[in-house]
C-alpha cells in the first residue's frame, strides 16, 4: 500500500528543535541531495540523540517532507512581500518577481534534481500541486494587474496566459526533464517566464 504523501505542518514553535534540524537538512538536502545525509549524520551534526530526531521525523521522507513545506512558505513570503511592496507599480513588481523566483531557485542544486526523480516521485506530485497553486495566485493576479495598467495585453485572457504558463512549468520544471536538458529550476523557470512576458506584454510593458 502506497503512503499518501502529504506536506507537514511548516513550524513546531514550542519545540526549536523542529527547525533547527529542518534548516540542517534544508543546506544538506538542496545542495548535495537527500541520499548524501544520513539521519544519524544529523543528529550528530546538530549535537542531538538519534531520539530526538525520530521523534520528530521518524524517516527521512517526513523530514524531506517538512524541508520543502518550509521552502514552499518562503517562497509564498517572497511572492506575497513583492506583490504587496509595489501594488500600481507593474514594472517594479516584474523586476521584483524575476529577482525573488531567481533568488528562491537558486538553492536547489543537480544532486537533489536527481534524487526527487530516482527517489522521490511521489512526493514530487504534492510539490507540483503546491506550486501551481502558488503560480495562479500570484502571477494570475500579477498579470491581471498588468492588463488593467495597459502592461499585458488584453486580447488575450489572463487566466489563459497563466493556464499557459502552468502548462509550460509542468511540462518542463520536473526533474526527469531538469535532467535530460541538463538545466537547473532557476534557469529552467527564467527561461519559462522570458517566453511567457514576450508574448504577453504590450510595446508599453516592454519599455517599462
């Protein structure tokens, strides 16, 4: 019987250990994959009984699990602080949004590319509901300001432009695609969105 995968709860704050082990894995899974740290390589690391740890993850798919319910917050932080920063401002709040989804992607490395793909596809699936979410509610309201200050274009729908978008980021930003192209998420999901704001934006969009 398959186990049902589902992002854990971002923070224990009655319990700092929650997340000191979750940020130890968080530089460790990103940069050099999950398979490379051990649960005991942890514990010893942050100077905590093997006990405690699996108390609180009891395998390293919960923990892999928390380490990316905490990178989704942050990201979400990101996007919410960029949109709310420059809310009639459209050519600040692309510039913010190209800078702060660079900035996000920019910790994930090939070694854990490659470790969700042979490892962790089932978890992979929770990762793409989570970011499609994300992608319609941000940049859905993103572009739809932006056809409303004459900076995208307006024959054609905003929900079709982000409905395009998803297609793109889910056709493209997975890890056995990451790999064959030999491309990182963060150069992976620039090259989506440059495409994307080429065709979407009016001559004024493009000046701005």
């Amino acid at each position: 019987m398959k186990r049902a995968h589902k992002l854990a709860p971002r923070s224990r704050k009655h319990d700092p250990n929650w997340q000191r082990i979750v940020d130890a894995a968080r530089v460790h899974f990103f940069s050099h994959g999950f398979r490379s740290v051990t649960m005991d390589d942890l514990a010893a690391e942050l100077g905590i009984s093997k006990k405690t740890l699996y108390a609180h993850f009891p395998g390293k798919f919960d923990l892999l699990e928390a380490v990316l319910t905490d990178k989704f917050a942050g990201v979400e932080a990101t996007l919410k602080e960029v949109t709310r920063a420059h809310p009639h401002d459209f050519p600040a709040t692309l510039r913010e949004l190209l800078a702060g989804t660079q900035r996000e992607l920019d910790e994930i490395k090939p070694p854990f590319v490659r470790d969700m793909r042979q490892k962790a596809p089932e978890v992979f699936k929770v990762v793409e509901r989570r970011r499609a979410a994300l992608l319609q509610r941000y940049f859905g309201k993103f572009f739809g300001e932006g056809q409303r200050a004459g900076m995208v274009r307006k024959d054609v729908p905003a929900k079709l432009i982000i409905e395009i978008l998803l297609a793109m980021v889910q056709s493209i930003m997975n890890p056995p695609k990451m790999e064959e192209l030999g491309m990182m998420p963060k150069e992976g999901f620039t090259g989506i969105l440059k495409i994307i704001l080429e065709g979407a934006l009016t001559a004024k969009g493009r000046k701005a």
